[in-house]
C-alpha cells in the first residue's frame, strides 16, 4: 500500500468521523430535525456529494450515530457492573446507569432506540450493539433462572427503555423517580 493511499485513507476515515461527530453535536444541539445534509456539509465544510460518498442520507447517519452511542453505553454498563461488589449492586449501578444515559444523552438515545436507522439487531447485529446487550445480559444474568437470560434481559431492557422513554417526555412524576427504580429492583430481583 502506498503512502498516498494510507494517507487518502486516513483522511477518508477523518472526514467520516466528523460527519458523525458534527452530526450528533448539531443533534445535541438543535435537535434532530435541524440534521441534514445540507447543513452537515455547511458544517465541515465539505460538499454534499463528499458526504454522499460516505452516507446515502439521513437514515445512514443516525445509524453510525446510534453505533457510536451503543459502544458508548456498553463501555458505561460495563464499567458500572465491574465496579460494583455484588450482582445486585452491579443491576443497581446499570439500571441508574442507563436511565442517566437516556437522560443525558437525549439526541445519542433517541438515535438509539428511538429513530429510523439502519441497523439491525439480532444475530447480524454491528459489534457495538451487541456489545450493549451483552453487557446488559451480564448484569441480569443472576436473575433470570428459571428464565432464558437472553429473553429475561430484552424484557428487562424494555422495562428501563420504558421508564427512560416516559421520564424523558415528562409522563412521569418526577420526584418519584427512585421509587420507581426501587420497585423495577424488586421486581427483577424477586423481592417484590
């Protein structure tokens, strides 16, 4: 491989950074809606057509966008459960985790989970998405039985998306968000 090349290369995959990392900060920013392509090329100062040549549109990049933001909460729930002392710390720490994602990171989340993307889950899922549900899997995994872990972890998943989703569009009454998660502990536990 040439010099030329490594380096056209290294620049191709610059330029593509930058797409997706202007892209989510102009989410963050101004909300999905104000993300187009026009804008995204004003932005970095590029062409449309060089942007076409790394995305086919919108769709392609909230996907890349929602990659970025699954390896971002598997890195979050993966440390969150190693530090902790004990399973049931560990599902504490990843359920609180999550939720302040969700809550933090609100343009990433609903690229996530919320928006038309392109990628899919499952068994051909990209690496950072099942990554995401691994380390979620690992943090219920102590309290699946008699339940399939991987089934027992998609219903716990959708229980936090749920709060998550609701909390963040104000149908929740905020003051009793521990209480909530106390009750979603117990329930997942086996206490309640």
């Amino acid at each position: 491989m040439s010099v030329i090349q490594t380096r056209k290369e290294r620049e191709r995959a610059e330029r593509h950074q930058r797409i997706i990392d202007s892209a989510r900060e102009l989410a963050e920013t101004q909300g999905w809606d104000a993300v187009t392509v026009r804008k995204l090329a004003e932005r970095i100062e590029y062409s449309q057509p060089v942007l076409y040549s790394h995305f086919a549109g919108k769709d392609a990049i909230v996907s890349a966008v929602a990659e970025v933001g699954c390896a971002e909460l598997a890195a979050v729930a993966r440390e969150l459960r190693s530090e902790a002392d004990d399973p049931e710390a560990a599902l504490r720490a990843v359920a609180e985790g999550y939720l302040a994602f969700a809550r933090d990171s609100a343009a990433l989340y609903d690229a996530m989970f919320l928006m038309r993307t392109e990628l899919k889950f499952g068994p051909d899922a990209p690496q950072a998405l099942k990554d995401a549900f691994t380390e979620l899997a690992l943090t219920f995994a102590p309290f699946a039985p008699p339940d399939d872990v991987e089934t027992f972890t998609e219903v716990g998943w959708s229980m936090l998306h749920g709060l998550a989703t609701l909390d963040r569009g104000g149908r929740l009454r905020p003051d009793f968000r521990a209480q909530r998660l106390e009750i979603l502990l117990g329930l997942w536990t086996g206490r309640a």
